[in-house]
C-alpha cells in the first residue's frame, strides 16, 4: 500500500542516486505532470535543479503568473522564464491550418527552449532532463501514442539528440490520482495540482483561424469568464475540462442597443471523460450556461453569439484543432 509520503521518500531518494552532485534541467508547461515532477527533482536535489519555463504567448488568463509565483513560492524552485510571445505569434502570422499551428509551435518550443538549455549548459554542464512521464504514458508508448496520428500532440518529447541529457522520470511508475497526492504532500498549491488538462499549443489551437494578440486576448476574457462560472458552480471535479473556443473567422448577425452587429461566436466544450481517449459533452446546468452566455457577451462587444457543443468523442475530439 502506498501513501504520498512514502512515494515521495522513495522517489527522493532514487533522484538522489542518480543524479548525485550534477545537474538537472526541467521544463515547465504549467501543467500538474511537469509541475509534480519538477517539484520531487527540487526536493532531491534542491538549486542542482533549474526549471525552465518557456511563455509562448497562449496561456490563459493567470497561467504565466501562477508557474511564475506560486510554483516557485511553494517550492523554493530555481526558474529561468523566457517570454518569447513575439517569437510565437510572429512565426504563427497568417497560419490558420491546425496540423501547421501545432508543428510551429512545437519547433519553436524545442528551439527556444534548446537555446536556454545550451545557455546554461555552457555556465555549467547539465546532465540531467526531467520529463514528467506517467505510468499510462509508458505503457501507451509500447506502440506509440494513439492520439498523436490525429493530432501532433506537442510535449516536450522530441528533443535533439546533440543535447545528450539523461533522463529524470520519477512519476514513471505513478498513476495521476497519485502523481496529485504527491504534489499536495510536497506542498503544490491545489490549483496546480487540480489542473485540468490543457493542450501544450494553447490558445492557438482553440481559435479556428489565424492566431492574432486581438483574437487571443478576445478569447482569454471569454476563457476566464467560464472558468469562473464553473468554479463557482463547483463543477470543476466533475468536468474533465472546457475548451472556450473562437470562431474568428464566422460571423453572424446580431443586435445590440438598436444597432445591427456582425460579431464572432465563442463555442464552449464542457466533456466528462475518463481519460481523454473517450468524451461526453458535459450536462452543466442551464443556469450556469446563461450565466456564461451573458458573461461573455457582457465583457466582449465582439461576440454577440454563445454557443453549446453537444457532440461526443468520437466522432469529434474534445479540441476543435
Ligand atoms: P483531443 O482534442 O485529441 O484531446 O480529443 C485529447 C486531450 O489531449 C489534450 N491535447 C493536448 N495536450 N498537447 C497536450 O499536451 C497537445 O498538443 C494536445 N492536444 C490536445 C486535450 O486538451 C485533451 O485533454
């Protein structure tokens, strides 16, 4: 039987082993894998450990704030922040195809984050990569990630060779209900450890067309918005996730005041899921619903159109890209 605190006893001392006095690099998405793991590397081997976070520009509202606060205030973490928006949303211009979006972005994340690592490899050598590998992710891996022939899903997997690091992977034997009692035994804050997923290439693949600072920063709102009627509404355990997407490129026509508008519809994607494989459209309440409706409209004159996707996996994915 196990509790958290013997896995994180056990997983400490097998990081201490191998990694001995050297160093060791991670990368942090915001997400509860990356964010556990990196945590465990910290507690074994305390500033051996540099963590890198890469802001490419498509986070949601706070996301940025949260790696850059409360991960290192929790943890005492060593971290290396690069704001490469620009980069991003320059090799992003004019692209609406969804494949091309998520390899642009997963090259410019290697390269970005390859400069770094050669940054500091260069002060001092580093050794040692963590990768936030769960037990379902090895195993799935006998044969290749199912997904990835539908989508090129973006993690921090396909890193050069040249860089030569070893791998760190102490959730590796976890399942993620455990990899979550571990980030709370080490003192993560819930709103890390309770994350729901959210996809490696962001914002960018929930606004179907081109990727513009004007159309990201429509949809953060929009996003926000959401998120908070659902938090309030204590649905956030019961609902997988909640893609808020943006139309950019449909327009319909509606009315406001006594003026006619032309504006974009924000598509919201409540599932259940078990994992991710297979989805529900997720029955929120009514109320909840409205409240997000007239939220979003309130607080964004572009939109003037809310609308619900009651569609399960299959046949469509739980992202619209
Ligand atoms: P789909 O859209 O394929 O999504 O049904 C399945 C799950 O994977 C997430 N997702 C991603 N996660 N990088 C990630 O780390 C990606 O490129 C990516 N694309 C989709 C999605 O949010 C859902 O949870």
């Amino acid at each position: 039987d196990w509790t958290a605190a013997s896995i994180v006893d056990e997983q400490v001392a097998r990081i201490r082993e191998q990694v001995g006095d050297r160093r060791v690099i991670c990368a942090l998405s915001g997400g509860v894998d990356s964010a556990v793991a990196a945590a465990l590397v910290q507690r074994a081997v305390g500033d051996q450990l540099t963590c890198v976070f890469v802001d490419h520009g498509l986070l949601r509202q706070g996301e940025a704030d949260q790696v850059k606060n409360e991960f290192v205030a929790s943890t005492g973490a060593e971290l290396v922040v690069v704001d490469e928006e620009e980069r991003f949303l320059t090799a992003l211009d004019g692209v609406s195809e969804p494949e091309r979006k998520r390899k642009i972005i997963g090259r410019e994340f290697i390269r970005t984050f390859e400069d770094v690592a050669r940054r500091l490899n260069d002060d001092e050598p580093i050794d040692f990569l963590v990768q936030g590998t769960l037990y379902p992710d090895v195993v799935e891996s006998g044969g290749g990630e199912g997904a990835a022939n539908i989508k090129s899903h973006h993690n921090v997997g396909g890193l050069p060779e040249d860089l030569q690091f070893s791998l760190v992977e102490p959730l590796r034997t976890l399942f993620k209900d455990e990899v979550r009692a571990v980030g709370l035994e080490l003192g993560l804050p819930e709103q890390i450890v309770w994350r729901q997923p959210f996809p490696g290439p962001g914002l960018a693949i929930r606004i179907i067309g081109e990727v513009t600072k004007d159309r990201l920063e429509l949809l953060r709102t929009a996003d926000a918005i959401a998120r908070e009627e659902l938090t309030a509404a204590g649905l956030d355990r019961d609902i997988w996730q909640c893609p808020v997407v943006l139309l950019a490129d449909v327009h319909s026509v509606g009315v406001q005041g006594d003026g006619r508008t032309y504006g974009s519809p924000i598509v919201l994607r409540p599932i259940t899921s078990e994992d991710a494989m297979t989805a529900d459209w997720a029955r929120v309440p009514y109320d909840v619903l409205e409240r997000i409706s007239t939220g979003i409209t309130n607080a964004c004159p572009q939109v003037n159109r809310v609308v619900l996707d009651v569609t399960s996996k299959p046949p469509a994915t739980i992202e619209w890209e």
